[in-house]
C-alpha cells in the first residue's frame, strides 16, 4: 500500500502541530544550543512575558500557586497567537525596520528573551508578533559575560547649518569612531570634514575626539543631542572655541572660602570649590573634579547670597534612571554624608583597594553632591557618575529600570571600598561563641568587622544583628553577630500565609465549621495545630487530627513536624476533633458512597459513587461489636440529623452509643467504659430494617463492602475503616450538604485582594522580621552537632543600631514564576521611631534610641511600568521636598506617609543631632503601638 505524502495538501509555511512535549523538547533543546555557543552581534527576540507564561504551563514548565507556593496545574489549553503589542511603543511608525519599546520594560516581568531559533519555532507554531529583535553585545570580554542591548542609545542629531535634526540608534558599546562613520552615511560626507560635539541639554560641553572609546565610556546618554559641524573650504560653520560655549560661567580654580559652613545651607563659598579637594593626587589625575565639571554641562556655582535655599537640585532622567535618581537625592540628604564630602575626604580615598574602584566612584559621588547642593541650581545630569556606577556595578549600564534598593546596595558598598581606612586587610579566623556572654563575643566580632572594614559608610550606616540558630533535633544552639547596612522587612503578607481548614467534632457535639488562620509559610504543621485550637477554643482535654481529603477519602494525615510548605493552595484540609490519647484508642474511619436501592447486587460496583466528607471517631480497641460500631457512628452523625425527622428530645441510636466522654486511658493503654450501656443498642438493632443507616467494613479505597460480625471485628492496624450507604432514606434523615463542598486551603478572591491592601504599621514588619521562625527548605543548616543539615529555627535580633537606619520594605514578592507588587499601605512613625524595645544592647549608656525621617524612597505602579522618586527634609530648614527626577517642589510632611512608600531613612537623634522643634509632636496616629 502506498501512503500518499502531504506534498501540496497543506501550505508551504505550515506545519503539522506538535504535542505539548514535542514543543517543549524542541525549545530546551535549541536553547541550551545558543546559549552553549553565544557571541558578540547574536540576536535575541522579545516574547510577551505573559505569553510566554502561558506557553510555560501549557507545554508543563510552569507551576503556581497563589500564596507563593508551587502547585501542578491543571493541563492548560493551547495558547493563541503571540502578542507583542503590549511592548510596542504606540509612538513607533509603522515602517520602521526596528520596532520601538516602551520604555520601562523589565526582562521576567514584561518580556523573556529567547534564541532565534526558538523564536522561529514559536512563530511557525502560533504566528502573530510583531518580531521584536535586539543585537547580543560583550558587557565583558575578560569574563566573557554577555548581555542584550534591549534599548540602544538614542542620540538626536542636530546640524550646525540648518538645525535640521535627525535620530540616530547604535548600540552604548559602539565605539565613537562608528559613530562618526554612521553620520557620514547618512549625510554623504568625508570624516575629514565633519566634527561632532556632545551636546547635552543644547550645550557644547566636549567635542568627541577619542576615537576608540565607546559611546557609554564618552557619557553619552539616552535621547541626548550631539551636534554635527561641517567644514566648508577649511572653515568651520561656527567658532568652535570652547570660550563660546553656552555654560554661564568659565571654570576657574579659586581660592577656599574661610567661612563656616552649615548642612542645610551648604558651604558658604561664592564661586567654587576647595582648592584642597584633590591637592593630594596627582594634577592630571581624573580625580581632580575641577577638571571635569564641564563634562556634564556645569560650571562651577552659581553666584548666592547666604540666604539662598541650597540642596534643592534635580537630577535629569538619562533613560529609566529614576531608580538612581531617587537612591542619590536620598543619599545627598543624609546630613553626615553632606558634611563628609563638603570637607576634603579626599585623604581617606583607599587607591589600592582591589573591591572598589580606586576611589573614582567616591569622586564621582562627591562632585555630583556638591553640584546638587549649590545654590540656584537647575537640574543636573548625572552622567559620569552613572558612568563610574556602571564600571563598579555593570547590571546598572544601559537603560533598563533596575530596584533602587539594589542600587542603593552596590552604591554604600562601592562608597564604602572606595573610602575604605583599611589599606591591607588583616586574616581574622571566625571564632565561635563558646558559652561566652553577649556582650563580650558581640564586641570581638565588631572588632574584627571594624579591623577590615572602616569608613564613613561603616562609621555611620551599618549596625550590628544577632542571629541565633537552634537544630530541632539536637537542641544545639548557634549564635553569630553579623554587620548589616539595612534592615530588609517583610511586609506581614509576604512571609505568612493564609489556611483554611475545615474542623469535625469526632465526637458528635456540632456540625463542621471552616477556620481560616496565618501562619509562617516557611513554619510546621504544629504552628497550623496551634493556630487552629486558638480558632477553634480547644480546651486541656482535646486534641486535632489534621488531614488531607482528596477524592472523597482521607489522602494522608499530618503530623506536628512536617512543613507547611507541603501543603498546596488547592488541597482541602479536614481537622478532626479527638479527646487527648486518642492514639491509643481504635481510629474509625467513615467513607460515604451513593447508592441506589433497587441496584441489583451484580450491578453494585458500578453503581456506587463515593460522596461527602470523611469522617472520623475512635472507640476503644476492644469495643468492636456491632453495636458499639454503629453506636460510635451514630453520635459522629448526631449534628446532621435533620429536625423534622428527628426532633429534640427524641431518641435515637445516635443518643444511645458509648460516648467518648466516658472513656478512661490507662497507663498501659487499656481501657474501661464507665457506667456504659448498650441495652437500647442492642434492641434497636435486633431489627435490620430499623436502622437509620447501613455500614461495612471497607478498605481505605472504599472499593471492599463487608458486612460488619455482631459479635467482634478483627481489624488489621490501627484503623477500622467503614462504608456507609446513603440512599434516598439516609439523605431524608440526615444533611449531608454539611459534608460536601469542602473550601481549599487558599482561595484566590477577595479574601485575598483585602488581605493585600490592610493597613500594617512599622512595628508589625519588624516583628515579622524579628521573629523565630524556621528556616526554608531551601536554607536548611548544617548542625555541627548532628553533623546534618536540619531545618533549624531562626531568630534574629538588633543588637547595635547605627546612626543612619535605613529600612527597606520589601514590597516585591518573587516565587519561582510568580512576581508581585504589595501596595500594601505602611503606617511607619515620622518623628520620634522609638527602638528601645528592639535594641538588645546600646553603648550610648541609658540613652534610648530615638530615630527621625529624613528621606523616603517611593515607588509608583506595578513591577514593569514603575516610578521611583524621593521625599527629603532639609533637616535644619525643617521641610520637606518632592525630588521627581528633574522636578522638585515642596510638600507637606504628612504627605510623606503614602502606599508609595519603599526604602525609609532615619537619623538618630541624640546630643549631637538637631532636636526636633518643641511643637512637633509625636505620631499617636500609628495603628498600634510598638507594644502592641
């Protein structure tokens, strides 16, 4: 037989579709190709991170859940056509050949990057787009680290002769003479006749003559101007004399003011800077910031009277630079950090440290303070300190938004090497506690973090943690005292999670009721046990038995030390009611099925379906009759006999079985029933027809159907499982909708839309922060004692604060695939932050550690449209300002407190600090109080 080909029946471009694992076999494996063998000048595509996402789940790369923890999806359906359009700017012109994208894209969260390979698979399989492509560049050739120039520099062309303006696009790492080559492209001219100036903000601030440096290392930035001169016979279109350039004032060195200077009102000096700044290196050395003022479009103060407000200058968005912007003006509004760089630090510049950058960063950082602190400002561009940043930490190159608490991280730490006092580390061996006090070993430690680490940073930005380890197997206990520059806190919602579990009297006293509790999502089954019996009041003399539900049977039950983390969003939870030392009674397990009377019994098997909820009782392990059997069902059924069919007062077999009540446990685990009769049973059961209901003895599958022995049942293990027939005369007597419909442990809906937006204050984030909790599956610690690795119990806790606190609230909630945004809105104090009941140990003798905001750090949107900007107070002004990027204005203080709110600064007041003024209250609008 010949089987005819499918040449000519289906379109050249089409394909014949592939399974879920076909697709995604094929896109691993030409992923781990490209990867495997990438180079400079490679291409990658843009693919809508949503799409992706779906793509992810549907061909089984992706699981979820709502409360951070990994569930298995359900088997997605197909997902439609790729679409981009969401990362198309709605600007970009419909001929261009590279599409334009919005400018606040993030790589995980609005785009994945793909090979093109896997790029052409997807398209032949889903079609759509628009194809979206972008050039690999070399960030390092040493390291070998490669990076994708998502958004290439931007540079708007202006010619000298007619203004005539055009775009350019290259890549930051193109080199300057590829630039020139470019232009002359475009305009048809010799290299030898043109010249091109940087011309940032409309001012020649340097002409581009090196040749071979890149595009980034000349600081030019995104959307900037550089202007394009011609020359004619010879002759330049213009006096390019740098004397004619468009910058007020020509920078000259000038003699330093012998004046007093103060931190609100900046250095009293008319015209310039020190002289001494610098004077200790050499004159040509790029330290020198009278030389390089000009770079980005300043020159030198600005003339002032001693009134005049200083610290009020914006910094220019270079391209999705607000991040930095923000992390800057907070940092130049720290009073000891204003006070440091205005005197000449320059002796402290560590040029041998190998973790820094010679001092270059601390430069760059101190010439763009004094900028912003000159007085008649307009806003300033931070080129070549984002320039120096960039070298020191490279993920911050380019024009990709990036955390501003990242940035602030890599910027104290880079400050920090660079000024570092320590020239030559010293080897410090880390010594254990050995029973020794607190005190003394947290001390040593400091000692031997200070005898390698001593700068302004150190001196005034880091403190000192506690963190205590305890093995739950062992009881080997591990403290160690840790330096930290910030305190990272949870929000409440971020390191809890909600449960929903259902409780069952096993017992018969009331019907089931659904508890919804928080606990610690890194935390145990013993810490839902605890949540539950405060929910639920459970008195001395009970206990829960908490169990999974799956398929109308008991999956598995749950004991005290499994973790939490184990239990998914969409499993259901049962908790059964039990007096104290039930394990030593015989556990009754009771399955429902639905059966139909007139099923001839042939037909039976294929008739029954299991229904409801299990439920679960115990009788004493020689209490195995009949009629102790169906006694002991007969009050677990009580709370749902209907009250028309059985009302109050009315007896029945579910009132005449052997109560749990009287029970007694013996030591060896026997057991007695105290003045217990089952005369009623016994003659209530006589008759079969009778009873309410009707039980068998099944298997935990509810697949076996044995008739129960009147006399005794022997049952294997400690489980005596049951099968109760519910036909149209057991549903007439009893509800069974109480049983059915069990709720899921987390339930996506409003309960969790409201929970994310409650109020919390300060105090519950540290609390969150500071509080004992084990360690994560992920993190587990290697007891020395055990000589394993043990999900040991966690605390932490303040022991030395600094004099600048710095609290960064961690806003963004990451799980493997799954990112989110807290807009949660967090009450923090504004005046008088009281640490007392958080600090375990202070060398400032009785004097309490009171803090005072000065900056706030806010974020604005979700995770790939944001925008960051800055509150800052000059504190001996005692106002408050708005720096957005370039725009600054003033606010009131209250406005300071918003859901916006990220990274708070704190100063400590103490002698030497600027006391508040007499009318400025404390806050007493907090939630609760630190006490609470």
């Amino acid at each position: 037989m010949t089987i005819p080909s499918a040449e000519g029946f289906l379109p050249a471009a089409s394909c014949l579709p592939c399974t879920a694992e076909e697709e995604r076999a094929a896109v691993e494996a030409l992923t781990r190709d490209a990867e495997a063998n990438v180079k400079d000048g490679d291409l990658r595509y843009l693919v809508s991170q949503s799409w992706w996402t779906n793509w992810q789940s549907y061909v089984g790369l992706l699981s979820y859940g709502e409360n951070d923890t990994d569930i298995p999806l359900q088997p997605t359906s197909r997902p439609g056509e790729i679409d981009n359009r969401k990362l198309v700017s709605e600007e970009n012109s419909s001929g261009s050949e590279e599409q334009e994208l919005q400018r606040t894209l993030r790589e995980g969260e609005d785009y994945t990057l793909v090979p093109p390979e896997v790029w052409r698979k997807l398209y032949d399989w889903y079609k759509g787009g628009p194809a979206i492509s972008r050039k690999v560049i070399c960030e390092d050739p040493t390291s070998r680290r490669y990076i994708v120039d998502v958004y290439p520099l931007h540079l708007t062309l202006i010619d000298e002769r007619d203004s005539s303006v055009r775009t350019i696009k290259l890549s930051r790492k193109a080199k300057v003479h590829e630039l020139y080559r470019l232009v002359c492209s475009i305009l048809a001219v010799e290299q030898s006749k043109i010249r091109l100036w940087d011309y940032y903000q409309k001012t020649k601030n340097k002409e581009l003559t090196n040749q071979s440096e890149t595009l980034e290392e000349a600081q030019l930035t995104m959307d900037q101007e550089i202007l394009l001169e011609i020359s004619v016979d010879y002759t330049w279109s213009s006096d390019l004399s740098p004397r004619c350039t468009n910058n007020e004032f020509a920078l000259v060195p000038l003699e330093p003011s012998t004046s007093s200077f103060s931190i609100a009102g900046g250095p009293n000096i008319s015209n310039g800077y020190s002289s001494r700044i610098g004077s200790s290196l050499p004159q040509d050395n790029h330290f020198n910031p009278l030389l390089r003022d000009t770079e980005d479009g300043y020159s030198g103060f600005n003339n002032g009277t001693k009134d005049e407000i200083h610290g009020l200058t914006g910094l220019h968005n270079l391209g999705n630079t607000c991040f930095m912007n923000s992390a800057i003006q907070s940092l130049v509004h720290t009073p000891p950090l204003v006070e440091y760089f205005l005197k000449d630090y320059t002796q402290e510049i560590n040029t041998d440290n190998p973790l820094g950058l010679q001092g270059e960063l601390a430069v760059a950082f101190a010439e763009l303070l004094r900028k912003l602190w000159s007085a008649g400002r307009t806003s300033v561009p931070p080129r070549a300190f984002k320039s120096k940043l960039s070298r020191f930490a490279p993920q911050f190159s380019g024009y990709n938004q990036h955390d501003s608490q990242e940035l602030l991280a890599f910027l104290l730490d880079g400050l920090h090497e660079d000024l570092n006092r320590v020239k030559k580390k010293p080897y410090i061996e880390a010594k254990d506690a050995d029973d020794r006090p607190d005190e003394e070993f947290a001390e040593e430690c400091w000692n031997d973090h200070k005898a390698r680490n001593d700068s302004i940073i150190v001196d005034k930005f880091q403190g000192q943690y506690k963190s205590t380890l305890v093995c739950p197997e062992c009881n080997k206990i591990s403290v160690t005292f840790d330096p930290f520059m910030y305190l990272s806190l949870p929000l409440p919602s971020t390191v809890t999670r909600m449960m929903t579990v259902t409780v069952f009297s096993g017992t018969g006293e009331f019907l089931p009721m659904p508890y919804t509790v928080t606990v610690q999502k890194n935390g145990a089954c013993r810490d839902l046990f605890k949540a539950l019996s405060d929910a639920c009041c459970l008195n001395d003399s009970e206990t829960l038995l908490l169990a999974e539900v799956y398929d109308y049977r008991i999956y598995r039950y749950f004991s005290p030390s499994e973790l939490l983390h184990s239990i998914k969003d969409g499993d259901q939870l049962v908790a059964y009611k039990l007096p104290v030392g039930h394990e030593k009674l015989l556990r009754v397990e009771i399955l429902h099925r639905k059966v139909d009377r007139f099923t001839s019994e042939p037909q039976f098997s294929i008739a029954r379906k299991l229904i409801g909820s299990p439920l679960v009782t115990c009788i004493p392990v020689d209490s195995t009759r009949k009629v102790d059997v169906y006694a002991a069902v007969s009050a677990v059924l009580a709370p749902f006999v209907r009250a028309k069919v059985h009302p109050p007062g009315d007896s029945m077999l579910n009132g005449s079985g052997p109560s749990l009540d009287g029970i007694v446990l013996t030591d060896n685990g026997a057991s007695c029933e105290k003045g217990l009769s089952t005369s009623n049973v016994d003659e209530a059961i006589t008759d079969a027809e009778l009873l309410p209901f009707n039980l068998y003895l099944s298997d935990d599958k509810g697949h076996a159907r044995n008739p129960i022995d009147e006399d005794s049942n022997h049952v294997l293990g400690a489980t005596m499982r049951l099968l109760m027939d519910w036909s149209v005369r057991e549903h007439e007597i009893y509800n069974l909708k109480y049983m059915e419909d069990l709720p899921d442990v987390f339930k996506p809906g409003f309960m969790s839309k409201k929970t994310r937006q409650e109020a919390v204050n300060l105090f519950s984030c540290l609390d969150a922060f500071l509080k004992d909790e084990p360690l994560g599956p992920d993190d587990m610690w290697y007891c020395p004692s055990c000589k394993e690795h043990r999900q040991a119990s966690k605390k932490l806790d303040l022991w030395r604060l600094p004099e600048i606190l710095v609290v960064h609230l961690k806003r963004f909630s990451y799980s493997r695939y799954m990112k989110n945004k807290l807009d949660t809105f967090v009450n923090f104090p504004i005046h008088h932050l009281d640490m007392s009941k958080y600090a375990k140990h202070t060398s400032r003798g009785d004097q309490p550690p009171i803090y005072e905001l000065y900056s706030v750090i806010n974020h604005y949107g979700g995770l790939g449209g944001g925008h960051y900007s800055a509150y800052a107070k000059l504190v001996e002004e005692d106002n408050w300002y708005h720096f957005d990027d370039s725009h600054v204005s003033s606010v009131n203080e209250e406005e300071t407190r918003t859901s916006a709110a990220y990274l708070l600064f704190y100063r400590r007041l103490d002698g030497n600090s600027c006391p508040m003024s007499e009318d400025v209250l404390v806050d007493t609008d907090m939630v609760d109080s630190p006490e609470a």
